[in-house]
C-alpha cells in the first residue's frame, strides 16, 4: 500500500475544517442560549422588581426605580460604546454578567431585612442596568463575526424569536415562582441563571477578534469621530431613530395599560394579564412566520410602514370598548413592535461597520433610554382624564413619522443604487476566526 502525501495533506485540511466549523456551530449555539437566557432574566426582573416594589413600596417606587435604571443606561452607554469599539468585546460582555451576578446578590441580601430593601431594590436596579449599558454593541459585534452582512437579516429574525421566548418563559417563570416560593425564591433563581450564563458568554467569545488596534484617543474624539460615520451614514441613522420609536410605544404601553385597563375597559387584572398574554403571542407568532420566508433581503423602508400601522393600532386599540377587539388589536401591537424592532435591529447589523457597532449601538440605546424616561414621566407631566387620548395623539404621531421615515429610507436605496459606493456597509468579513469558519462551511 502506497501513501500518497498530497492525498494526507487534503484529508489532514479537511478534518482541521470540520473541525473548525464544529467549534464555531458550538460556538454559536452558546450565543443563542446566551440570548435566550438574557432575555429570560430581563423578563424576571421586570417582575421580581415591579412586584417587590409595590408589595413593600408604592407604584411611586417603581417609576422610581424605572427613571433611575433608564438615567444609568443613558449615563453608562456613552462610555460603554466607546469601550466596546475600543477594547476587547469579549471582556466587556463577561464584565457586563459579572455585574448583573452582583445585582442578584444585592437584591438577595436587601430582601432577607425590611430596612435593607429600598437600599436593595436600587442597587439591583442601578447594576442591573450598568451591566448591559457598558457593553452596548459588544453582543452585535460577536453577531457580526459569525455571519456575512447579506445573511444577517434573517438570523436576525430568528435570534429574535429566541428573544421573544426568552422574555415570555422568564416573566411566566417569575410569576409563578413569586406565586409558589416567594420572592427570594426567585432572586436565587435569577442569581443561578447569571452564573450560568457568565461560563455560556466565555465559551462563544473564545477566539473572538479584539478591535483594530489603535493609539488610544480622548473619549469625545472617539464620539466625533463615530457621530462623523453616523451622520455621514443616513441609512443608519434611519434605523437608530426607528428602533426609539418603535420602543416608545412599548414604553407607552407598560405605563398607561394599566390604568386603560382599569378606566376606559372597565375591567381588572384578568383582563390585563390577557392583554400582556396577547402582545407576547403575537410578537412570536409574528416573528416565526417572518423566519419561515427565508428571503435573501427585506425591502429597504419595510420597518418604517410596518412602525405606521402599529401608530394606526394604536389609536385603533385606544377607540374600542369591547374587549375581545382589544385583545386581537394588541396582539397586533405586540407583533408589529416585535417585527419592526428585528428589522432595524438587522438594517443597523448589517450597515454597520464592526469598528463603529459600539458607538453605533450605543447611541440608539440612549435614544430608547431618553424616549423611556419620557413616557414614563409622561402621565405625571401632562395629565389628562381620557387615558385613551395619549394613545390617540401618539398614535398619530407615530403614523406621520413611520410614512417619512419610509419615504426617507427609499429615496436613500435608489440614491444608493444610482451612485454604487456612497452606502457604508459592514464589511463582509473580519479577522475573528468564527468569521472564517462561517464563510467557509
């Protein structure tokens, strides 16, 4: 029997290559249970602290907590998104878990003593929100290294149906938790999955491509610096606006719904939960038709109509008076919201340079906060007896902005398309090794 060394040499590349694209499947796997069990816990804490808030609070307590937790968000992504750019993302992301463990732990410690609590309920707030604040754009960026820009948009759909179930499993997890064991029950539970997820975050980001180095610059250089490729970039700016937007109506939602609920339906807390039920059904249902279709690419201006109708369901959901119409009409909303914020999510994922993804991000997610702060001072700051009213009048607001924002976005595609090279796109690939393992299986 003759060896033939070319013969070994090509046996030797491919089993090195199946290898390689194992590795980085695992890899990805670990991203996507990585997502899904962010958002498991964000659905907790959105429970845990509303409820322990107003059990041993007051409903002022809560807006407190939330104005506080969107004030630190606001504050700590303008440094985070220069951090994320500028360091190594996988360090950033295992810094941003590290935190939220240490929120669990404050929270864990405030409810074992009454007089600790309101320390506790802060605490957990304030690290809570630092966490992902500081590594804003870090979890894009690892996106962006496992898949090609013309790929994007649809894993993008995909991951944000993992989202969707992630947020609904660790709301109805909570709530059943806090109902049956209590509520240091379900701050260990918290506690545990943020341990977990720290050994799934340091698994996926092994071999993760650190940032073009760079001479460290000042902090408001590098923001010029990313406002110049923002600006000089308007299809991304499109995107940036829309996502806070398309948030301020959930925001909107989670701070009147429940007084609509209660004043304009005339109904009470079964009602509500049915209402909360029907936004995240039809948020999934939504989403995982828009994954089966598979197309190669969304229509640029697509997420701006679709941000028009959820203004018109709105003020469709704000004139009725018979519940079983509302109901479909907010499964509407949920699965408008949820579509439109995948599509922006993936326009800015797949525009988006991977040396900018930071800054980039960073600014939207201020702009969410900023929206957030708003609506939920909203009632407070303008103070009007028909609930129903602030949904009308943002609904239409939401309506005019969708249908230019559309117009925007398609003038700037044929623009595009006339003038080949004036659109900044990601970069097809990058040195991170997941990178090569996609492109080449």
């Amino acid at each position: 029997m003759i060896d033939d060394p070319d013969m070994q040499s090509q046996d030797n590349a491919r089993s090195r290559s199946g290898t390689a694209n194992r590795d980085v499947d695992w890899a990805f796997n670990c991203y996507v249970l990585f997502s899904f069990f962010v958002m498991y816990l964000v659905g907790t804490a959105l429970i845990v602290v509303s409820w322990v808030a107003t059990e041993h609070g007051s409903i002022a307590l809560v807006g407190q907590l939330y104005f506080t937790g969107g004030f630190v968000s606001i504050a700590l992504s303008a440094i985070g998104g220069v951090l994320v750019d500028r360091r190594s993302r996988r360090s950033m992301i295992l810094r941003s878990q590290g935190l939220r463990v240490i929120a669990a732990c404050t929270l864990l410690a405030g409810l074992q003593r009454e007089a600790w609590l309101t320390f506790g309920l802060f605490s957990f707030t304030i690290l809570n929100a630092a966490g992902p604040a500081i590594s804003v754009g870090a979890m894009g960026g690892a996106f962006q290294s496992f898949f090609p820009s013309d790929r994007r948009m649809n894993v993008v759909l995909r991951l944000s149906i993992v989202g969707q179930a992630g947020f609904i499993f660790g709301s109805g997890a909570a709530g059943t938790i806090l109902h049956i064991w209590g509520e240091t029950a379900c701050a260990t539970v918290f506690l545990l999955i943020s341990i977990g997820i720290v050994f799934l975050g340091e698994y996926f980001t092994r071999g993760m491509s650190l940032p073009i180095d760079k001479d460290k610059t000042h902090f408001l250089k590098e923001w010029r610096d990313g406002f110049n490729y923002i600006f000089d970039s308007p299809q991304i700016i499109l995107p940036i606006v829309g996502v806070s937007l398309i948030f301020s109506v959930a925001q909107m939602t989670n701070t009147i719904v429940p007084g609509f609920v209660r004043d304009t339906l005339h109904a009470g807390s079964n009602v509500f939960g049915l209402l909360e039920a029907a936004w995240s059904a039809g948020g999934g249902f939504i989403l995982l038709m828009s994954a089966t279709l598979q197309r190669r690419d969304w229509k640029s201006g697509l997420e701006f109509l679709l941000l028009a109708l959820l203004g018109a369901a709105m003020i469709g959901f704000a004139l009725s008076q018979w519940i079983t119409l509302s109901v479909i009409l907010y499964a509407a909303m949920g699965g408008l919201f949820c579509l439109s914020r995948a599509l922006c999510n993936g326009r800015l994922l797949t525009l988006t340079d991977p040396a900018h993804i930071g800054r980039t991000q960073a600014l939207s997610s201020m702009l969410t906060s900023t929206m957030g702060m708003a609506m939920y001072m909203l009632p407070t700051l303008v103070r009007i007896d028909d609930i129903s009213l602030y949904y009308q009048v943002w609904g239409v607001a939401i309506i005019i902005l969708g249908l230019v924002f559309a117009v925007l976005s398609w003038r700037l595609s044929s623009r595009a398309l006339r003038r080949p090279g004036t659109v900044h796109r990601a970069r097809q690939g990058c040195g991170s090794p997941t990178m090569r393992g996609r492109q080449s299986g």
